[in-house]
C-alpha cells in the first residue's frame, strides 16, 4: 500500500542549538514511530525551525542526539551530511531551482538513485498526475504561481520516497482558499506514502488538522507532547491553552474544589456566578490563578435568560454556518469567537453560558 | 613561460642580471651570450626609475649583478652605500671627457655620452640667425618661451641643471651651496621668460611639432633620433655656450657572490671592447646608439652627430650633485612647474 | 542589491562554518594583500625596517608628506574624489532610472555600453582625450577647432570630468541592481496616498539608500586611488594629486619610500569615512536576500516626443564619456605624426598598424608582449574568480556584526591602494632574506607578478560579485542537501546556474583589467618578459606615440574581441535553463 521505501522511526534527545548567547532549543527530546505525522507547534522563534533544520542536517546541535530509523545522524561524535540521511523536504519559500523546469526539479531527487531513465521518467509523470500539475511539467518556477510552485515542491519532496518527510511552514505564504486546498493535499499524499512526517506551523488549526501527535514550543523548550485531543483537552500550561485558542482568559477571584480535578471558580466581573472548571494540575498552594475558555464551551442567549454571566454584545461576525460574536462581559474582559446560530447586534445584551468541560483552570504564569 | 630563480651557489656558473634601460641592451645581452659560452647573461630591461626602484627595494638582498642607466648620479649613491665593486673599470684608452667620467674609486665604468642642454630648434618655426648662442641670452625677452624638461620625470634632465649650476657659479669642490643659488636664480629669470616644462624629451618635441614652442633644450640622443627616423624632418641642433656630458653608465653589485661579480666583470670588460663599442652603435641606431664615444680613436655611429669638442660638454660631480636631486627636483617642481 | 525586505526566514548562523576555512582566507589575504601592503606602509615611520634609512621610529615624514607639493595633492585627491563620487552617483542614478524604469529606445546598447564603459581602462581614455583634443589632435584632423578646449580640459574640470566618467560604471551597477530589487508596490503606495510623481521619487529613492551609499564609497576609492589621470592630466595642468606626488616621491634615485608610505596609508583611511557612512546609515541592515519572486517592476511610459529627448541625452552621455575618447584614440592613430603641424596639412596613414607587429625602429613588437598579457590575464580571471566568489559568499554569509565591517572596510580600503605600492611591497615582503631563502624564492618570476595582479583585482571584484551573491536564497542551496547532494554537487546545481553570469562578467572584467594594468606591470615583469601594457608605455612616453596608440587601439579592439567571444561561448555552451535567471548585467 505505501510505496515509501521504508518509512523511519525518530527520536531526538536532550536536543539542544545555541547560538551566541542565544539558546534556540534547550534539551528537546522526542520519540515518534514510523509513519507517524509529527507536527511542531509554536510561535515564532519557538525554536522549531531550528530543531527541522537540525533533523535536516542543516544546522548541528550544539548537544543531544538525533536518530533517524536505526542511524545516528547527529551526536557527541557523529554528523552525517544531509544528503546522507535519506531526507525530503518543503520549503517555505519554496526553494525550486529558478533555471530547472518543473519536470526537472522534480527529478533531482531520482539524480542520484538506482533507477534507470524510464522508470525515474515514469515515476515523475505519476506524481505529476497526482500533484495535478502534468499541464505545467515544462514551465519555469518563474511562470507558476504560489499555490503551483508548493504542489512542485511538493512532488519533489516525493519524488524520492523517502522515508522522512519534512515540512517548513509550507502554507504560510499562500492564501487563505490555496492554503486550505493543499492542506487537504499534502496531508492525503504523505499519508498515501506512509513516510514519517515532521511539520512545522504556527497554526493551531493546521497542526490539529493534520497530526497524529503535537509538539508545542516555546522559548525552545518542548512544553508539551501529545495527541492533539489530549493537548486541547488538557493544555500542560497556560501558555498551551493560549497558544491552542481561547476565546476568554480572566483572573480568578476565589476558587473552591469541588470534584477530581474540578473547581469551582469565581471571576471579578460576575461576583454572584460559580464557574465549574478543569484543572490539569494541583492547585493547593495559593498562587495567581486564571481560567481559560474555549471557544467551543460558550454559548450566547438572550438577556433574559435564567443564569449565565451578563454581558454586551461588542462585534458580530457572519461566517457561513452562523455567527461569530465578541463579547465583552466585564471591565477589560471579554470573550471572543462566541458562537450562535442566531445574530445577537452590536451593543445587544446578552447572557453568557460555560460548559464546564472547555473551561480550564490553571496557574495563570505558566509556560 | 618561464620561470627564473637565481639560486646562489649552484654547481654550474649561474651567470648575472643585468638591470638595464638602455636601448641597444637586448642586442648587446644577446651577442654576447651568442660568443660567450660558459655563463648567461639575464636582461632585466626597464626604464631608469623601475630599475632603481627594484634595487632600492631588493635592499640587503640584492638580485641584480649589474645595473646600466644613464647618468651618473645613481651609482655616486650605490657607491657611497658600498654597494658597488670598486676597481671594476676595465683597462681602456678614454678619451678627455671619459676620463673626467672615472670616478676616483673606479666603481663605475662610462661606456658613452650623450648630451643635455642641446639646443633643438625647429627651423620651419625660426632660423638659424634667430637662435641664440649662449644660456644667458636664454633669459632675454627675445628667446621667451623655451622648453625644458621636467627633472622629476625625465632622469637626464637633473644633470643638465647640475651643469648648470656648475658652470654658471664657476663650481670647481666644496659646498654646491652658492652654485645651487646660482643655478636656481637662473631658472627663475628663465621662468619668468615664460620657460615651458614637459614632462620628458618626446613630450617636449610632440610640443615643438606642434609649434606650442619653437626650441627648447633636451637631450642630443633624443633631437638626432627624432631626425634620423623622419617625423621631424625640421629638427635642427646647435650647441650653446657649454653643454653638460651625460654618461651611460654601469656598475657592478658588489653584494653578489664573487663568481657573478667575476662574470659582470667580463661582461663590462666586452661592452668596452672594440667589438662591444660597434654593437652599442648598431645596437638601436635611431635611439641609444646616437652616443659619443669614451674611448680613444673611435668615432659616433652616424655622421648626424659632431664632433664632441663642438659639444663644449663639461661634466659634473655625480658625489657632490646627487644626493642634491631630490631636493632640487622638489625645489623645480614646486617654483618651476606648479609655481 | 542591498535592500530592506522582510526576512523570509529566521537568522542564518554565520559561525557554523569550521574555523579552518576562516583561518584559510585570513592566511591567503595575508599573503597576497595585507603582508606586501603592510610592508611598504611601514615605512611611514620606520624606514629602517626595510633599510630605508637609519630610524627605528620617526614622524618626520608625516610632518614631511604634509607640506608642499605632496600636502596639494592630498587635499586636491580628496575633493576631488568628493566631487566625482556625488557626479557619477547623481549620474549613475539617473542613467539607471532612465535605462531599467523608463521605455526609452536602445536600452540594451545602453547597458552594454556601460561595461564597454567599466573594461576600457583610464590611461587608455586619457590617451583619447588628448589625442582629440590637442594642438593638431584627432579633431584638427576631421576639421574641428579644439584649442579653446584644450586648454580648458587640461585643468581641474578636465580632470573631474575624466574622473567622473571612469567612476560612472561602477556607481552604475551597484545602484542598478539596486533598483532592480526595488519593487512597483512602493512607488504605488505613494502615488495611491496622493504623491506627485516628483515626490514619489523622492519618497522612494532612499529605499535604495544602502545602494547609493555603497555606489558613493567605491566611486570615491577608484577615484582616490586612480593614477592613470593623476599621471597625464594632472601632471600636466600642474594640478597635482595625491597618487602623482606619491609617483614622484619614489621615481628619484634614491626613491622616498617613507614619504609614499604616508600619502598611501592617507589614500586607505580616506576610504573609513564612507563605510563608517554606510554603516551608520545601514545600522544592523546588511545584504537582504530577494527570491527569485521578486515582480518586475513597471515602466515608466514616456510620450513620443519626451522619448525621444530621453534616448538623445543618454546617448549624448555615452558619447561624451566612452565614444569620443575612443573615437579620439581611433582616428589618432590613423593620423601621420598627431599633433604635429604639418606644412602639406593632414594625412591619414596605416604606418603606425603596419609597425605594432614589425617597428621600423627598434622597439619592440607588440605580438609577444600581448600574448604574454592574455596569458596572464587568463590565469589571473580565473584565480581572482575563485578567491572572489569565496569571499563574496562569506561576506554576505556574516550577517551585520564587526566581522562583516571589517571586511567591508579592509576590501574598500584595498581598491584605495595604488597599484605602485602593491608593487613595490610586493619587492619588500617577497624579497625579505628569510622568505627567499627558507620559504619560497618567486620574486622576479611570473608567478609572483601573477599573485601581485590578483591581489590588486581581487577587492574590487569581491565587492562586485557581493551583490548579486547576496542576492541567492540559501534554501536553494539546501535543497538540494536535503535532496540527496554533496556538498559541491549542491553548488553546482542550485548556486552555480544562478551566479555563472556574474561569475562570467567578472572574469572578464579582472581579464580587461589584468591585461591594462600598468603600475604593478612595470615593476614586477620578469626579466624578458614584458607585458603589453609596459610596451605600449615605452611607445607613448619615448619611442614613437603614434605606434604607441595604435598599439592601445589594437589592445583595446583585442579586448573587445575576446568579451564577444566569451558571452558567445557562454550562450553557446550553458543550459537554456541558466541563461533564463539570475544576475545579468545587461538585463533592462
């Protein structure tokens, strides 16, 4: 079924870059198996370029290790060339040679292999097929557009079979209805290929879409480590919670246990209201607390409406299934991405339901 | 391409360089390499100031065996340095103004003179009645407008003001102090006779055919050169007053190994001969070769050229009135030139 | 080429390459630029260094270098250098707005125009313009009257004027590439926010500030430091100039090595001032990467008429500085005994032609000496483009920091230094005792003569070449790893096809120059084997300048030919793919 002449396990340890007096990756360890669709996550200067780079063989870790399948490739004593690692990889930019046509950029990975001319021929006509790019096989990089040039790359980066597969950020210089449609792409051939899969974004829907397992990054360090239900459901820190989407962060005033890992909470701007909340972490010893809300867990009704927290109706947004409101529910706090069927008008006022299960409770300096 | 190293204490005669910018050099190197088998004579052939420039750099690790320009100024500083062989002038009958040209230590060796400070007229321009006859009369109104050289950039040039200040001051040893005066009060009265200066002899004939100037006073070398090849066909020569003898000179590095000084010593002993005199006069018949002989009985190679007591060409110190160049060459740039 | 975009990636980290090859350039520009350079400068103030004279330390020549003659020279070099870095900069900008953003007709002539213009060295358009100009010149000959000119032009506008268009080439590339970076969306946000074209000018020009800059700061070193001028003009409308006095400092017997010392390290430090300019103005910006996404930008449409005035005044640019001293040379050579009155008036001759191969009198024959000179230009293209692309690449790969400026400033301050001092140091450091005897004994041979020529053409080339190097994504070359190539297959597919036209135009530029190339010639040939440059000089200065010029003519024509073939065999030889891409200097 896959045609991956060998789809690899990773595992980097203790994975460290510095540069100068700038730490990129401080001590990164993780372990996928074969096939498995790894996706780093994190803002910019998070440190996952760096450690893709480092995978590629174009940067060399100050310390730790890097094993690719059975080999060592990078370690105290050892640094194997990125041609020798049996690597693909997706630019960001793009990175086709500007004097090779199509047809040859995909090639140059088949260059050095065993096949003979017919077969790499063959091999690269199907992937153009399946790229949906036969049309433009004798143009230029300079004659094709953005989303073109990526479905390029892309075929190069298969071309080879390799049993790993990098990605930079491929989607984020494209527009928003390309960037969706080669999502869908890239994700259904790796897949097709069952290489292992390394990609990179600053995206939390791109990286939830496509992954088997989720990296988050920050400051270099690896925060956290999961499949994506666990990371959204039970973000290590705040700054998880944050980097996965909130619609609303608020202080809390006063919380009270109420269940295994429930509190109930009270919030500054709605004195008389009891919040159930999850935590992901003990809370016994007082500390700044926040609650976070996702998106997911607020509902909107009418201010009539028995319970809820009160709050007015800030900015509304159609988004083809519904609306999605801004709503401000206190001084300085408000709450974003709310959604409902119906249209609630700008200054409306409203009431404001929590579902207990997307509402999280945790310290709120965490990172 | 090929390479030359010069590595001292070979098994075989490694034979010497000759740092030369005279123009019947390569005729002469060659035949006497062609006659004389046993060592090689290199030719390092460049103008003067390239040549003295190398040696001046090369310092205390010399790679030239012996270097040959005209004038003698240079070799009275080689000299005075110890940088040259003394007693190296071969055993030859020299004439009067070869002669005055021996230095006392025999360090250097004159193999034939020309002369500066010939009066070269353009006689389409002025006629032979319009030429003055003495280096006073240079300064009166009527012969306004004469043409030198520059010192600083044409090398016979500095002796011819040497001479001079030599002559006018009656110079005969001591300090040059009051001739120096002397000299440079004259070539102010002559700059204010409105005296154009350019750069070198064929600069300043290019000025006389283009009529900017009708005579001037420069090198004989270069007034028979430019008649004998036929682009300034109304060239004319007269001599003034006194004239200065400029030799062409060579010397030997005394810092070489002495198997290379032994075979510079041939060497010069050859261009001294009689079969060595007949080469320098065919060697570049209308450049060089248009020399005065040093030696007894022989006579110029063309019949262009008078006899040298027409020339009245008096010789100068080389000891006394070299390490005097530079500052009088400044001395002419700044008043003179760019004044 | 140096232009503010955003970064498309994160930093490159500059020191991940292994010290070894850092030590290596550091080793080879020791040997071939700072050790003879050093070597001669200090003499400034220990002559006895050398066996210049008997101190250890002294500041007599400093005080000495700055009186006199010498100290005209050094203030007339730098205003002089001043005022014809803002001309050729002001011109060079308008000619590349004119060629690359405007419609106006012929401008792929144009373009080649200018580096006809770059490759013609400056003695050789000084020898035009006075074969023109003079008393019976070349343009007495076809019936013009020039002496209320000559004068005129033999003086210091003639000199800036020369200076100016020597300097013009080299301002003009840099800021064509430049504007060629300059994308259309900053002159539309202008326009759409109300601006007048004038203004939209003004507002978008100094995006390409670091281009101007660095247009300006070379523009003032080739000046600085050009002898070509300083020697024939100068010299003779008494209006000396720094290289000149440092000339005539060393062309007596004995030379004062010291003085020259001081009046080149003044023309090196003169360079500071620009590069502490550009830096200051630059700050942390150094050379930004352009992807080959870049859009072309927009014409400007000229009406008819203005078009048409446009073509005329660049044309007219072109003939003022490139064809009239050509024409001058050309129809100078053709004229028996030029600038001789002749009583039977002009006539025009092939004697000088028919004597470059077999003189009549007996000076040389320019066949050995101009094979010899291509020969050396061959090896010298070739070796200063390997050294060049090297340090170009590193360059540009040290982003921002000290290391960058240092090179910057060291690269800049070399084009400053005069090639007789090169020379010169090139005899102190190579002929020092120990070195012959224990290290290497190439002085007086070929080879050193070849290593002294690279140095001199290798500055200049480097900061050619740094742009468009610059220019090159990394990812391209990364690619190509992660794909499966070695380290110098990766070069070869991914940077190669996009640098093999600047690599060609600077072979060929180090090639035009190497064969010209006087000063270093002159003092470093070995015995017997004189290049044409030399030769030519002996016939200008002494032999026969008539045959002199014919000689430069057929040099030049030599010159032209072998460009021609070049860009001829490239076509011919690389893939279409390369020819589509990448830096071209006659792109418009």
């Amino acid at each position: 079924m896959s045609d991956v002449s060998g789809a690899v396990g990773l595992a980097m340890t203790g994975l460290t870059k510095v540069f100068g007096d700038k730490i990129a990756l401080s001590d990164v360890s993780i372990e996928i198996d074969p096939g498995t669709f790894l996706v780093l996550l994190g803002p910019s200067g998070s440190g996952k370029t760096t450690l893709l780079r480092c995978l590629a063989g174009i940067e060399r870790p100050t310390s730790g290790q890097i094993v690719i399948g059975s080999q060592v490739v990078a370690g105290p004593r050892v640094f194997v060339e990125p041609e020798r690692r049996g690597l693909a990889m997706v630019f960001q930019d793009y990175a086709l040679w500007p004097h090779l046509s199509v047809r040859k950029n995909i090639t140059f990975p088949l260059l050095r292999s065993a096949l003979t001319t017919s077969d790499r021929d063959a091999r690269v006509n199907d992937l153009l097929e399946r790229v949906g790019i036969s049309a433009l096989a004798d143009r230029f990089p300079n004659q094709l557009s953005g989303g073109e040039q990526q479905r390029v790359a892309l075929a190069r980066a298969l071309a080879g079979h390799a049993g790993l597969i990098l990605f930079d950020e491929p989607l984020s210089n494209l527009d928003a209805d390309r960037r969706e449609q080669l999502r869908i792409e890239i994700a259904t051939l790796t897949r097709a290929t069952g290489a292992t899969v390394v990609y990179i974004t600053h995206d939390q829907s791109e990286a939830f879409a496509l992954s088997d397992r989720v990296g988050v990054l920050n400051q270099g360090r690896l925060v956290q480590f999961n499949t994506p239900e666990v990371i959204y459901r039970q973000p290590a820190n705040a700054f998880v919670a944050r980097f996965t989407g909130v619609a609303g962060e608020f202080r809390v005033e006063s919380l009270r246990p109420c269940g295994e890992n429930r509190y109930e909470v009270a919030l500054p701007f709605a004195p008389d209201l009891r919040i159930e909340a999850v935590a992901t972490e003990d809370l016994g010893t007082p500390r700044e607390v926040s609650l976070f809300v996702r998106a997911a867990g607020v509902s909107l009704c009418g201010a009539d409406d028995v319970g809820g927290a009160r709050g007015v109706v800030v900015d509304v947004a159609f988004n083809g299934r519904g609306y999605e409101h801004v709503v401000s529910v206190g001084e300085g706090a408000s709450l974003s991405k709310v959604f409902a069927t119906t249209r609630y008008d700008r200054l409306s006022p409203v009431k404001v339901h929590f579902d207990p299960a997307s509402c999280l409770v945790m310290e709120s300096k965490g990172i | 391409m090929s390479f030359v190293h010069v590595t001292a204490g070979a098994a075989s005669n490694p034979g010497f360089v000759l740092y030369s910018a005279q123009g019947y050099d390569s005729a002469m190197v060659k035949a006497f390499n062609a006659t004389h088998p046993g060592f090689t004579v290199t030719l390092n052939d460049n103008s003067t100031g390239p040549l003295l420039q190398q040696i001046q750099a090369e310092g205390s690790n010399p790679k030239w065996g012996a270097l040959w320009v005209d004038g003698a100024a240079a070799f009275a500083e080689l000299d005075k340095k110890g940088m040259l062989v003394k007693n190296s002038v071969p055993s030859v009958s020299f004439n009067a103004l070869g002669s005055a040209n021996v230095p006392t230590d025999k360090s250097f060796t004159p193999t034939g003179l020309t002369v500066v400070g010939a009066l070269c007229y353009d006689s389409s321009q002025v006629s032979a009645g319009q030429v003055p006859s003495t280096w006073a009369q240079l300064t009166e109104t009527q012969y306004q407008g004469l043409g030198m050289n520059d010192p600083s950039q044409s090398g016979p040039t500095f002796p011819l003001i040497a001479g001079v200040m030599t002559y006018l001051a009656k110079y005969k040893s001591g300090s040059p102090a009051h001739a120096v005066k002397v000299g440079e009060d004259y070539f102010k009265s002559l700059y204010q006779n409105a005296l154009v200066v350019n750069a070198t002899n064929g600069v300043t004939l290019g000025a006389m055919a283009s009529q900017q100037i009708s005579m001037a006073i420069i090198q004989s070398s270069a007034c028979y050169g430019d008649i004998l090849n036929g682009s300034f066909p109304t060239l004319k020569v007269k001599y003034l007053n006194f004239s200065v003898a400029l030799p062409s000179v060579i010397g030997i590095d005394a810092k070489q190994p002495p198997i290379v000084r032994k075979d510079a010593k041939k060497f010069v002993a050859w261009v001294m001969s009689r079969a060595g005199q007949h080469a320098m006069q065919l060697g570049d018949p209308q450049g060089d070769s248009l020399f005065w002989p040093v030696i007894q009985g022989e006579k110029p190679s063309n019949a262009i050229i008078p006899s040298l007591a027409s020339t009245h060409a008096i010789t100068i110190n080389p000891y006394v009135w070299g390490p005097l160049e530079s500052r009088i060459n400044t001395w002419f740039d700044d008043t003179i030139v760019n004044g | 080429m140096i232009v503010e975009t955003a970064p498309l990636a994160p930093p490159r980290d500059g020191r991940r390459r292994p010290h070894a090859s850092g030590l290596a350039i550091g080793a080879v520009l020791t040997l071939l630029i700072v050790a003879p350079v050093v070597s001669f400068l200090l003499l400034a103030v220990s002559p006895r260094m050398f066996q210049q004279g008997p101190q250890w330390f002294t500041l007599r020549f400093i005080s000495g270098a700055f009186s006199g003659n010498t100290d005209r020279g050094i203030i007339n070099s730098l205003w002089v250098s001043t005022l014809v870095a803002v001309l050729a900069v002001s011109l060079a900008t308008t000619l590349a707005w004119l060629i690359h953003r405007t419609n106006i007709l012929g401008r792929r002539v144009w373009a080649v125009g200018m580096w006809v213009l770059l490759l013609v060295p400056s003695w050789m358009m000084t020898l035009g313009w006075t074969d023109l100009l003079q008393p019976f010149g070349a343009a007495n000959a076809v019936g013009l009257n020039t002496r209320w000119l000559y004068g005129e032009f033999f003086g210091p506008m003639g000199i800036v004027i020369v200076l100016t268009t020597v300097a013009l080439p080299f301002a003009y590339f840099i800021i064509s590439a430049g504007l060629q970076g300059l994308g259309p969306e900053y002159e539309d946000a202008a326009r759409i926010h109300g601006a007048t074209r004038w203004l939209t000018l003004r507002t978008v020009l100094p995006m390409i500030a670091p281009a101007l800059l660095s247009a300006l700061a070379i523009s003032f070193a080739e000046t600085m430091s050009d002898f070509g001028v300083a020697f024939t003009l100068g010299y003779h409308s008494h209006f000396p100039l720094a290289t000149y006095t440092l000339f005539a400092a060393i062309d007596n017997y004995p030379a004062n090595f010291s003085i020259a010392a001081v009046i080149a390290t003044v023309l090196i430090l003169s360079t500071v001032p620009p590069i502490a300019l550009q830096s200051r103005v630059m700050r942390s910006r150094t050379y930004a990467q352009l992807s080959g996404r870049t859009q072309a930008p927009r014409r400007r449409e000229f009406r008819p008429r203005i078009r048409i005035l446009a073509t005329a005044a660049v044309a007219a640019v072109f003939f003022v500085a490139l064809g009239v001293p050509v024409l001058g040379a050309v129809v100078g050579s053709f004229v028996r005994n030029l600038g001789t009155y002749s009583p039977t008036g002009v006539h025009f001759t092939w004697l000088y032609y028919s004597q470059i191969f077999h003189p009549s009198i007996s000076g040389k024959s320019i066949g050995a000496p101009l094979l010899l000179s291509n020969q050396l230009g061959l090896v010298v293209a070739t070796g200063t483009g390997v050294l060049a692309v090297v340090l170009a690449r590193r360059l540009v790969a040290t982003r921002g920091g000290w290391s960058q400026r240092v090179t910057d400033v060291f690269l800049l301050g070399s084009v400053a230094v005069p090639g007789v001092v090169l020379g010169v140091g090139y005899i102190f450091f190579y002929n020092l005792s120990f070195i012959t005897r224990d290290v290497i004994n190439i002085y007086k041979t070929l080879p050193l003569l070849m290593l002294a020529l690279v140095a001199s053409a290798l500055p200049g080339q480097t900061r050619f070449m740094a742009g468009p190097v610059s220019q090159i994504q990394p990812s391209l070359n990364e690619a190509a790893r992660v794909h499966g190539a070695g380290r110098f297959a990766a070069w070869r597919a991914a940077s190669l096809p996009l640098m093999s036209r600047i690599l060609l135009w600077g072979w060929l530029l180090t090639f035009t120059k190497t064969i010209s190339e006087l000063a270093i010639a002159q003092i470093l040939y070995p015995p017997s084997q004189e290049p044409a440059s030399v030769t030519i000089q002996a016939y200008l200065a002494n032999f026969n300048p008539g045959t002199g010029t014919a000689m430069t003519v057929l040099t030049l024509a030599e010159m032209l030919g072998v460009i021609v073939i070049a860009l001829g065999l490239y076509r011919a030889v690389t893939p279409r793919g390369w020819q589509r891409v990448g830096w071209s200097g006659v792109q418009t």
